[in-house]
C-alpha cells in the first residue's frame, strides 16, 4: 500500500511513476478525498477544544461564584451539548471518508523503484546475464515434457482431468519421486543458505491476501472457499509473510529467511489458451518459496542474494538460464523492482519463467502493518519484505524432462538429484 503523506506531498512524482507501469492509475480522488478528510478533522479538533474547554470553564465558573443555575452557566451547558452533537456527527463521515480513500489506495499498485528500467512491457525487460550455455543440449530430437513424461508413464494427464478438470495433472511412480527428491534437494539447500523452513497454512482469510496484495485486484484469479471466507493460496509467500502481520519486530532480529514448501492454486484467469499441456501452468503446483523481512537500508542489496539463492538451485542442476530485469510496464502488482529468472526448455527454443524475484519495500509492510523497532530510538518503522520462488516444481521438472533428455527416449537424473531417487536414469 503506497503512503498516504507521500501521496499527499509529493502527488506529480507518485503519478509520474504510477505512469510508467501503463494503466490507468489516477490518484486525483484520493488527494481530494484527503483534503475533505483533513479538513474535517481540524473542525472536529478544534469542536473538541472548545468542548474541553467549556468543560473547564463552567466548574471554574461556579467556584468563583456563578449560580449554577444561572443563564451564563446554561448558555455554556446548550453549546457544549451542541458541540458534543457535531461531533458525533462529523465522526461517521470522517469514517466513511477513510474508507473510501483506503478502498482508492489498495487499488493501487507499488511504486517502481528508481533503479527499474521504464519500459511498456515484457518486450522491454533487460537481460541481465545468462548461465550454463554450454549445457544446452545438442540432441536435435528433443520432445516436448509431456510427452515424454507419459511415454515414461510418469505422468497421466487424462486420469488427472477425469478426477478435476484440465489444468490438472497426475504424477505417478518415478514422476512422483522425482517431484519429492526436487523439493527436497530445494529445501535442504535454501536451509543450508541460512533460511528457516515454515509449513504454513495453505488456506488464508481475506485479511492474509489483502496484506500481500493479490486482493482485491486478484480476486477472479484465485479459488475462494465462500462459506468459511478462506481461500487457497497462489503461494507460501501470503501465509508466511502474514505470520507477522500486525506486529513490531525488533531490528536485531533481522533479517528474518524463510523457505517454505506449499501447494499452491491459481485459477490462471487470464491465460485460457496458453501452455494447456503439460507442467507450465497448472491450477495447482508445487512450489518452494524464499521470504525476507529486513531493514529498509539493506534491501536491494537482500534481492541480489535472494536472486542468487534461486540461481543457485538452477546451477546445481545445470540447467541453462537467464536473468530478467522486469521493466516498469511488466512489473508485478506489489512489486518495486524484480528479477525473472527463465529456464531453457530445448523443445521450443526459448527460455521460459521459472522464478520471480521481487523487492516490495515497505508496500506489503503497509498493507498488514509489519513494523519493526530499533533498540534506544522512539517509534517504529515499516519493515522491507521479499520473496522470489526457489523454485517452482512443476517448471523445473520439465527442465530437466526436456534437458536431460538421451537419444534412447530415456531421461538422465541430475548428479545432485540421484541420491534422493537411489536411480540415475528415468
């Protein structure tokens, strides 16, 4: 959630930047709901003043000698009943036009940073570096994951549709296996990376994905259990970032890692047409996620090592990839700045998303009112957080369905992962 002061005292600079994601983000209303807010707030500040001060003045009043009965003593008594009764009416419009200055800001996404490349959209990202070319397969006969995976009998996809609908998938024997040993291989190395392994809840109330920003904006792409107002999580990112949500941290606690492993669900509202077969996108995955909660001053350098934290995931595979710097007009919702990591997958000859690496400032902090407190200073402050996937299960596999691929239609298990399969070939 942008800062309301910052609006308010710098709205041409908040508008600019809001300019540069596209869309139609107009901050006008909120800076004129906010006058109207002030406005009335300094008429009921100085209403309480002169209740208070009435209230002083008619017992000094009558201790220095004032009938109580008499007509000065009454004309105070009418006009602090009367100031208390504009009061009270000035409260509930005041509320309502909180409310709705809230409801204009959730609606608006971060701000970029400064250090975000502008662009209009995903055409122009920046590449930052890519990594592992050399492994790029040279077999000229490489099929696509899916097939693959069900020639293996892997996967089933049919079954999987029978049982749910399209965008589902059924992974059987070694499939299963291989997903496991991914997660696990994932999960002990993150650990190993100084981060501390959560399990979270996987269903979240309405306030859990307000704070981490996929509602309301999101709303139609996420599964909502209606009757118990809980809702399936896009990613660990929501529950555990809202583990803290509503407290003060302390400053020497931080930075607070954690990983965590979660299912997770989306309705992938937008993209019906796109990627209907095989592990790319699905209603529900598997996904390993990286959170950090730190101090504002350390921020980006935190995404740097958060980046390197899912590249190294990736490097340890060898499976090639590269690094994308997200411009303004691809940004996410709650993003300030973020790094998409892309895997190669040989049998379309391009790199494909298999990682988000994103710096929220302090939007997310707003949104749930994470703070934090340093030791011998007064007040508190809006904590930094971060996430990134490290790495999503489903893409990753794929990858390594597609580039460990061999002539003999059999599919080679990375080095790092046969200790968990106990086998090195699918």
């Amino acid at each position: 959630m942008l800062d309301i002061k910052q609006i308010r005292e710098n709205p041409e600079l908040v508008q600019q930047r809001l300019n540069t994601r596209g869309g139609n983000f107009d901050i006008q209303p909120i800076l004129e709901l906010d006058k109207q807010q002030r406005e009335l707030e300094a008429t009921r500040n100085q209403l309480q003043a002169r209740g208070n001060e009435i209230a002083a003045l008619i017992p000094q009043k009558i201790k220095a000698g004032s009938n109580p009965s008499s007509t000065e003593i009454a004309t105070l008594k009418e006009e602090g009943k009367s100031v208390k009764e504009q009061i009270s009416s000035l409260e509930p419009q005041e509320k309502e036009i909180k409310d709705r200055i809230k409801e204009f800001v959730l609606a608006l996404p971060n701000l970029p940073s400064e250090s975000t490349p502008v662009g209009k959209n995903e055409d122009e990202n920046v590449e930052v570096r890519k990594w592992g070319t050399e492994y790029i397969p040279q077999n000229k006969s490489i099929i696509p994951h899916w097939e693959i995976a069900e020639k293996l009998g892997i996967m089933n996809v049919e079954r999987a549709v029978k049982v749910a609908q399209s965008r589902f998938v059924t992974l059987i024997g070694a499939g299963a296996a291989l997903e496991r040993a991914l997660i696990q291989f994932m999960l002990n190395t993150q650990i190993g990376a100084g981060y501390i392994e959560v399990i979270p809840p996987i269903l979240v109330n309405t306030e859990s994905l307000t704070a981490t920003g996929q509602l309301p904006k999101f709303a139609e792409e996420s599964f909502k259990c209606a009757a118990d107002d809980l809702w399936l999580i896009p990613t660990a990112e929501v529950p555990v970032t809202n583990l803290y949500r509503g407290e003060v941290l302390a400053a020497e606690n931080l930075p607070i890692y954690h990983c965590a492993y979660t299912p997770c669900f989306r309705r992938e509202a937008g993209s019906y047409g796109r990627d209907m077969r095989g592990l790319i996108r699905l209603h529900q995955f598997n996904k390993v996620e990286l959170v950090k909660f730190v101090n504002p001053s350390t921020s980006f350098e935190e995404l740097e090592k958060l980046v390197g934290n899912a590249e190294a995931i990736l490097q340890a595979l060898k499976l090639p990839y590269r690094v994308i710097e997200l411009c303004t007009g691809d940004l996410g919702f709650g993003a300030a700045k973020t790094y998409d990591l892309e895997v190669w997958l040989p049998s379309s000859e391009k790199y494909r998303e298999i990682s988000s690496c994103s710096n929220f400032m302090d939007f997310q902090a707003r949104r749930g009112d994470i703070r934090f407190k340093e030791a011998g200073k007064k007040g508190t402050s809006y904590i930094h957080t971060l996430n990134g996937s490290g790495l999503a299960i489903g893409r990753t596999m794929a990858a390594v369905l597609e580039n460990y691929q061999q002539a003999d239609g059999t599919v080679r298990i990375p080095e790092v992962l046969q200790s968990y399969l106990g086998r090195s070939v699918l």
